[in-house]
C-alpha cells in the first residue's frame, strides 16, 4: 500500500526499467492511468506474451494478500 515510497525506491535503482510491471501497478493503484500505461506499454514490447496470473504463480511470496495486491494493481494498469 506504500505506492509512492515504492516508486521512489524504483527511482533509485540503477536500472528502473527492470521494475516497469511494478511502476505501472504503483502508478494505477495511485490512480494514474496515464502513467500507468506508459510503464505497461513499454514492458510490452519486450514481453508481449505478458500473462499476469501466469506470472504471478512464479512470484514467491509468502502472503497472498500481497499477491492479490500487485495483481490488482497489474490489472488496473491494462495488463
């Protein structure tokens, strides 16, 4: 629910394009749809076969609201 501490924390990586899937859920959890489809767009082209509950399944996690979470924010987003 730290949507704004997450993104500066992404800001600060080295390279933030890595955490693009995350920015755009960030972004649309905050209600920013336009930037939200920036991120989705550019992760996109990269990966266009993206399946969220496919990839979801692979992120361990130990809490499922987490999960459910992040998949809420990846939908939003338009993935």
């Amino acid at each position: 629910g730290e949507f704004e501490a997450s993104l500066d924390y992404i800001g600060q990586m080295a390279d933030p394009h890595l955490a693009d899937r995350l920015s755009a859920a960030n972004w649309a959890m905050l209600g920013h749809q336009d930037k939200a489809r920036i991120f989705v767009r550019r992760f996109r082209e990269g990966n266009p076969d993206f399946d969220v509950d496919k990839w979801l399944s692979a992120v361990p996690s130990k809490e499922q609201w987490h999960k459910d979470l992040y998949r809420e924010g990846l939908k939003k987003a338009g993935f």
